[in-house]
C-alpha cells in the first residue's frame, strides 16, 4: 500500500527524495522518549509543529508526571502565531531563529561576544540579549560556535568555486554567441538573468558576488566581482553564528545553549 507519511518534499540538499518528519519528547536524562510524532515530509513544519503541540497536551495530561518540558526546535517551525502559542499555554521553548526575524539585534563581531565557561569553555560564545521579535519583546541569544565555523566554511569555499565557474561559462557561451560560435538557441537578456539566479542560487552567493547584467549587440553582456569585504563580513558574523529565541530568560546563556543542543543528540539517538 501506499505509504501515508513518505512523501515528496523539498529537503536542503534539493533531491526530489520521499521523506518523512519526526518530533519527539523525550526525558532529559537517558533520553527515554515519552511520545513520537511522525508527519508527511511534504506538510509545512510550522503546520506539522502546531499538530505537535496537540499531541503533546494529550501526552502530559495522560502521564500524570510533573513534566516541566522545554521545546527545541529549528528555525523552520517558528512564526508569531506557533509563539503566541507556546507562550499562552505557558510552555518553555529554546527555538533557533532565522536572523532576519530579529532585525533589532545588535549584532558582535564572532570574537567579541563573551566565551562560555564549563563543557563549552574555548569553543562557543554567546550573549543573551532582549530584543522585539514579531513585535514583542523577548530573549534571544546569539552563539558563535569555532567548530560550526570550521565545518562551515569548506562547504562556502566549494559553493563560491561552483558559482564562478557557472558564471565563468556563461561568459564563455555569451561570447561564443557574439562571435557566430554558438548554434544553441540564443541567450536574452531575461533568460541569462534567469541562469544567474540560478548560479547564485547557493545560501550566500549573492553576498559574496556583484553581478551586472545589460543588452548588447549579437549577445547580453555579463560583468561580475567579488564583492569587496564580504567574505570578512561572513567569517566575523555569520558563519559559526546562531540565534536562540527563548521564554527560559532565568537561565544562563550556557544552560540555553547546552539545553538547545539536547535536540540534535536527541536526533543522533
């Protein structure tokens, strides 16, 4: 039969595969898991997340344990409405935040922010700071992570290269059709536009390049450039770097981090 819960979504590496969604709760010693949730790998997970926290309210009323439970969950399952929610049933969260959803945020070099002390001495900064996301004031932490930088960084390098070497050939192809070589169907404007997005479809490309498209006889022309300090501007505050939003505002930068990382070694196990 059939499968009701493999399905044909959009997953980072861009392959067409047939997946499927999981949340659990688990305890925060041993990591015993108290519910399961499975979701068709083509629902949207700010959808899947609210059917989450349903599942959720049934499971601790059913216990009949004195649950304190804190949610994790990535940066795809947030929106005002889901913390309104979580907010309104008086629920603690750790959510990663995309930065764009915490425009206020004074943002520190990687090297300025503050390093944390005990497991995660020498190896991760973080500052928590109150700043308005969605409209309402909350706590968010800013975390620089070395060893993220460092995995990071090789995968930017690769998409930089992939991205001029496209952008390189379509010069090549655009010459060719100037010069009478090129018996494809001809290069416009609007579709070499097209092909460029495409090129610099990669996360941070278009940060890292200037491009300048314009018409000209026998073929459009194509300049581009790397965009002069950009790559500074990735390695001081972007790469390594995640944002934290949280109700958990008692807690120590370290325990917020360390507690947000409990998610990631929940999926490992």
């Amino acid at each position: 039969t059939r499968s009701q819960l493999l399905r044909r979504g959009h997953p980072k590496s861009g392959r067409p595969l047939r997946v499927l969604g999981l949340a659990l709760l688990v305890t925060e010693d041993e990591g015993l898991p108290l519910l399961t949730f499975v979701y068709p790998g083509n629902e949207n997970d700010v959808t899947a997340f609210a059917r989450f926290l349903g599942a959720l309210d049934r499971r601790r009323s059913s216990l009949k344990l004195p649950v304190d439970a804190t949610i994790a969950a990535d940066g795809g399952n947030i929106s005002k409405k889901i913390l309104r929610r979580l907010e309104a049933g008086s629920r603690h969260y750790i959510l990663r935040l995309p930065a764009r959803h915490a425009v206020e945020l004074a943002r520190e070099a990687s090297r300025d922010l503050p390093s944390l002390s005990g497991k995660l001495k020498g190896n991760v900064r973080a500052r928590k700071q109150q700043c308005h996301v969605y409209g309402v004031e909350r706590c968010v932490v800013d975390v620089y992570s070395r060893r993220m930088h460092q995995r990071q960084l090789p995968g930017l390098q690769r998409d930089w290269k992939r991205a001029r070497a496209d952008l390189q050939h379509l010069q090549k192809q655009l010459e060719n059709q100037r010069r009478g070589r090129r018996f494809a169907k001809p290069i416009t404007l609007a579709a070499l536009r097209r092909r460029v997005s495409m090129a610099l479809a990669r996360e941070h490309m278009t940060e890292l390049v200037r491009v300048r498209t314009e018409q000209a006889d026998g073929a459009p022309r194509l300049h581009f450039e790397e965009t002069p300090g950009a790559w500074e501007h990735l390695e001081n505050y972007v790469l390594g770097r995640t944002l934290l939003v949280t109700n958990r505002t008692e807690w120590s930068a370290e325990r917020i981090v360390l507690a947000s990382r409990r998610q990631s070694e929940n999926e490992r196990f």
